[in-house]
C-alpha cells in the first residue's frame, strides 16, 4: 500500500521542525530536482537576513562598547549553531589580527561535540550557565545561536550572562517564540520549514551562518580593523598572505611595489604602520604612535597626523 502523500499536521514548537509543504515529494524526483527544491528553499535566507538588520546592528554596537571597554564577545551554541559560532570565532584572529580573546566559543560538548554530534548536552541547562559563569565577566556580551530560540544549554547560558552583568542577544530562527527577559537584543530569522523537516544545517545554519560573518565583521569595521574594504590588521603567517599584503599596500596607495615593500620594511612587516607611513607622509615609528593612539584605527591616524590624508 502507497503511504499518503501528506501526513497529519502535527502541532510543532519551531518552525523549522514543521514539514515544508513545497518538498513533500522530494524523494521522488530526479536528483537535479531535489536540489532544484532546496536551492529554491535557499533563496529565502538572504531577505529573512535582511530583516533583522536593525536588531544585528543593536548587537554589532554592544559588541563594540564591550570591546572598546576592555570586555569580550562570547558565542554560545550547540550542533550546528555552535559549530558555526566556533569557525566564526577562530577565523577573526587571522583575518583582523584580534587578541585570542576577543572573541570566545561555548560548545555544547566541548572540544567532542565539534567533530562528532553529541546530541543530549544541548539538554544541559546547567551546563550552559556554568560555562558562562566560569568564563564570562560584568560588561562581556554573550550571544546565543539556537534555531529553536530554546536550546536549554544556550538559554541558561543567556540567564547567567545577566545576573553577571554581561549584556546578551540572542540569535534564533524561531520568530514566534517571545524574547526572554534576559536577552537584551533578539535577532529571530524567519527561515520557514527545512527542505527536510527539522534540519536546521540547513536554511537555519546557512542564514546563522550569514548572521555571524556579518556581525563580526560589521564589528572589525567599526573599530577600524579594515582600511575601505581592505584587510589591513591581517596577520601575514604564510607566502600567500605575505604577498596579499603587498598587494593590499599597492592598492590602498597606489604606489609601486619596491616603495611597498621598503615601506613594509621600515614599518616592521606592520601593514597598518606601513600604510600610515605612506599615506601621511611620516616616519614610521610616528605612524606607529598615531595608530597607537587612537587604538588601531587606520582612518583616525591620518586624521590626527593629516587631515587631508583620510581619502
């Protein structure tokens, strides 16, 4: 006997668990059509992205006031959520050359549960707030991701953020459940149902995934990380990004590669200094104290050194 094609609605507390009505036959087409059918489903993510804007920009500015004040960004996540939040996290220190610190993941299972699902200790409420609790400090902000808005691990871990005096948001692809009185900033992404009901790695993952490089990146930005749309704080560890500094040297200043790489030298390898040294027209070791004045920030020291020099 041929099952029905449609089951029972079924009463579901997220609604990417609901079954999603436009790839109910998605075993049995052809393989084109089944990701024709989840590439349809992927076009939603960038406008459920697009509209929380304004509560992302919330967040990006708490992360900065706690990062101006001395404090730290903290992601909190299990599965797919916190997997994400970790490549987040691990990939900010190359890219924009940030202390260690500044930005610091919370797994639900540790180290384990990165590599290998353990699917329980996202149950773990006391967990979560005792890795806050050991971790996090009065004035920090601490993010949750969780595709269900209720993930017991991430929703404690919230809680214990706020009576330790850190600020909170809370990312989440569940727009019908209410914010808690604890989260500072919600960001709830309506995904709709999964192309497989309930798994959220995808649409959910991809549109948190989108959230997180836009968050951090948004917050590189403002503390002046990036010079225009040039990676100027990266770390050159490697032949490859030793000659993308280069690069990025001759692009913001248009000069020739010899005067890029005697300036690279003078400048200690330091592509910030560099570029100050260049753009304002000043010895090195002065372009290093401007930049170190106004904490890094590449278009705040050609400002101080010469007006005229921001671009």
């Amino acid at each position: 006997m041929t099952p029905p094609r449609h089951g029972v609605a079924v009463r579901v507390d997220s609604p990417t668990e609901a079954r999603n009505p436009g790839t109910t036959d998605i075993d049995r087409v052809s393989t084109l059509d089944v990701l024709r059918l989840i590439n349809t489903e992927d076009h939603r993510v960038p406008d459920a992205v697009g509209a929380v804007l304004p509560e992302l920009a919330r967040a990006v500015e708490l992360a900065v006031g706690a990062l101006r004040a001395g404090g730290r960004v903290h992601y909190v996540g299990a599965g797919t959520s916190g997997r994400l939040a970790t490549l987040d996290a691990a990939e900010l220190v190359p890219t924009f050359n940030v202390p260690p610190d500044w930005f610091l993941a919370h797994h639900a299972g540790g180290h384990e549960a990165l590599v290998r699902a353990v699917e329980d200790v996202e149950d773990q409420a006391a967990g979560g707030a005792a890795e806050i609790r050991r971790h996090a400090s009065p004035g920090d902000l601490v993010v949750g991701v969780t595709a269900s808005g209720r993930t017991p691990f991430v929703i404690a871990a919230l809680a214990e953020a706020r009576l330790l005096g850190a600020s909170t948001v809370l990312v989440s692809n569940n727009p019908t459940a209410p914010a808690p009185a604890y989260v500072d900033v919600l960001v709830a992404l309506d995904t709709g149902p999964e192309a497989i009901a309930g798994s959220t790695r995808m649409k959910a993952g991809s549109s948190q995934k989108l959230v997180l490089t836009s968050f951090s990146t948004a917050v590189m930005v403002r503390l002046g990380r990036t010079y225009s749309n040039l990676m100027v704080s990266m770390r050159a560890t490697n032949a490859k990004l030793r000659g993308r500094t280069l690069r990025i040297l001759r692009e913001a200043t248009g000069l020739d590669e010899a005067e890029c790489s005697t300036a690279l030298a003078a400048s200690g390898d330091d592509l910030k200094v560099a570029l100050v040294h260049l753009l304002a027209d000043v010895p090195a070791a002065r372009a290093a104290e401007a930049l170190e004045s106004t904490q890094g920030h590449v278009r705040q020291a050609l400002s101080l050194l010469s007006p005229g020099a921001t671009g």
